[in-house]
C-alpha cells in the first residue's frame, strides 16, 4: 500500500505541531491543514486564531473529528500533505458524542467507546494508505503525568494513549518533542 504515515507526539506546549508544521513546510508540496478543534470557548477560539495565522496563507484548512477518512479523496484531488492536528482533541470530541454519565459507565461501555474511536482511526489510516497520500499527525503523548483524579480523565487517557500506539505501530516515521527538539523514535 501506498502512502506515508509520520506521527508527531510530545507534551502539552512541547513544540509538537511547530514541528509537524515545519515538516509540511519544507516538503514544498500542496498542504492541507485538517483542525480536529472545536472552538468551545475564548480560550479555545484565541488558539486556533493564532494557528491559523502562524499558517501559511497557501494552506486550505479543513475541519472535522469525525469520519475523516471520507475528506481524503477529496483533499486528495488538490494536495500532496496533509497535516492533521491534533488526535488527542479527535478522541474527546469523538468521546463527548457519546450521551453517557462517565462517572458510572460500566467497563462495557467503555469498551464499546473506545471501539468506535478505533474503528475511526484505522479507517483513516486505511484512508491514508489507500489514496497514497502524505499525513502528518499530531497527537499528545500522555502517559508521561501522574494518574488523573478524576474517571473520565482516566479513561481519555486510557483510550488515547492506546489510539497512539495504534498510529505508531503503523507509521513510517514517529517523532517525539521536548522543548522544541524533535526527536525521530522511528
């Protein structure tokens, strides 16, 4: 199968996507942005305005977290790359779809949850591979903190960290930040 697959992770401000923007950038080919954010409040809105402006003006922004994998053929048809950020924000739009009290989900439903979210995923890559298109993706490593208090925080880290191996495992080159370094894992 076709198609390039690089995974940028890294802690919260670790210059992750300045990385994977600086990827897309110097392969000086067509770049779509596809944004995974939800703009819920003014916090929220002030990052991605910021995002967008420290973007290349040539660059098309698409914006979804679900079913994903359908926007490939079409953005295949004018760019080379595109530059996905972030799978972390994807997993908690996906979760809050769900109409579920997360403080007493039984462990089922969690798992059926989580199923979902994977099943998005690997039709993406799937995606990805098919229309042999470039994807840089950006995602969260959070595994690296203490355990969250809180259920629902437990089980996002739960479902995501398990979403990273998953895109790990599958691409062909994963990138880990630190303060700004990149450091190529594979």
């Amino acid at each position: 199968m076709g198609g390039r697959i690089t995974l940028v992770t890294g802690g919260a401000r670790s210059g992750k996507s300045n990385y994977a923007e600086s990827l897309a950038k110097d392969s000086k080919k067509e770049v779509a942005y596809l944004a995974t954010a939800i703009p819920f409040d003014e916090g929220m809105k002030d990052r991605i305005k910021k995002h967008k402006l420290a973007r290349p003006g040539t660059w098309i922004t698409y914006e979804g977290y679900k079913d994903l994998y359908k926007m490939i053929p079409k953005i295949k048809k004018e760019h080379e790359v595109v530059l996905l950020d972030c799978i972390t924000i994807m997993v908690t739009n996906l979760m809050f779809e769900e109409d579920v009290n997360w403080d007493k989900i039984e462990h089922e439903g969690i798992d059926q949850i989580e199923e979902k979210i994977k099943e998005q995923i690997v039709k993406l890559l799937t995606a990805i591979r098919e229309y042999n298109i470039w994807c840089i993706m950006v995602t969260n490593e959070l595994g690296m903190g203490i355990v969250p208090e809180n259920r629902i925080s437990r089980i996002f880290r739960d479902i995501a960290g398990r979403m990273n191996q998953m895109i790990a495992k599958e691409a062909d080159e994963v990138y880990f930040t630190v303060s700004g370094i990149p450091m190529q894992l594979k």
